[in-house]
C-alpha cells in the first residue's frame, strides 16, 4: 500500500512538472507586455534571480529550485521556476500568479492549474517578503513547499 502512495505522489509531481513545461512561453523567452515595474508599489521586490529548495511534504521528495519573477499587470505576477527532481530529471513550470494582497514590502500570490479528474487540482499560494519567497503547494495526490532567497548580483 505504502509504495502505491509514494508512486502516486510522484506520478502526481511528474505530471504537474510535464504540464508546466508546456505551459506559457519557453524559459528564458520575456512574456508579452509585462508592465513598467517603475509604476508598481513593491518594483524591486520581484527582481532578481532566486535560489533555493522544494520539498514533498507526502514522500520526502526534494530538490534544488530556481525562479525568475515578471510582473504582467496590477493583478498577475509569471513565475518561472526551474529546478530538479531525484537530482537528476531537470524540470521547468510556468505559472501566472494572481496577487491577492499587496502592500510596502510584502506581496501574496495564488494560483492554481487543473490536472484533470485523476489528479485533481494543483494549488499554490506564495508570500514574498524582503528577499524571501516562501510556497505552499497541494494537489489530490500530493503537498509541499518551495523556499527560495533572492541571490547577490555577481
């Protein structure tokens, strides 16, 4: 029973990792018409490289994490992360988050991608303050988190 549990969450991970990898523009390619970041409250607070780890809070699973941040209107925020799963399977996803508070120094996100009736729903919410991004993330088959730093001009 157990080893049917742990195949599904990393079916459920696998897919999700699929299905954003064809989600959105190619990494590295600037999504249409982000606006002026100069005109946004938080500018600075979406800049930058980031770096960190994700980790399945249902199998243990983890793995380096990496992301950029753009900000496409008042409401939405592209993420794109990059990161690796059992060390060696590189993975891409690429998500529009919706801003659900902002002020001074902090920004919420949420978002979600439906996975179908087998897999369900992939949800995640996002807080990033100062030069912390911390996320939840949770689907029928599986749950964790991500926590990433903004890394130093080099």
């Amino acid at each position: 029973m157990n080893r049917h549990r742990h195949a599904g969450s990393t079916l459920s991970l696998l897919l999700i990792l699929l299905l954003g990898m064809a989600s959105g523009p190619a990494w590295g390619q600037a999504p249409s018409e982000p606006v002026a970041q100069a005109d946004t409250l938080n500018a600075g607070l979406l800049s930058g490289q980031w770096s960190g780890r994700w980790f399945s809070c249902k199998n243990g699973h983890h793995g380096r994490l990496r992301a950029t941040f753009c900000r496409l209107s008042e409401t939405e925020v592209q993420a794109r992360f990059q990161g690796s799963f059992c060390k060696v399977f590189p993975f891409r996803y690429n998500a529009v988050l919706q801003i659900v508070h902002e002020e001074e120094g902090l920004i919420q996100l949420r978002g979600s991608k439906k996975l179908g009736p087998l897999m369900g729903t992939f949800r995640y919410e996002a807080t990033i303050t100062g030069d912390e991004f911390k996320a939840t993330y949770r689907s029928k088959r599986d749950c964790g988190q991500w926590n990433m730093t903004r890394q130093a001009c080099r």
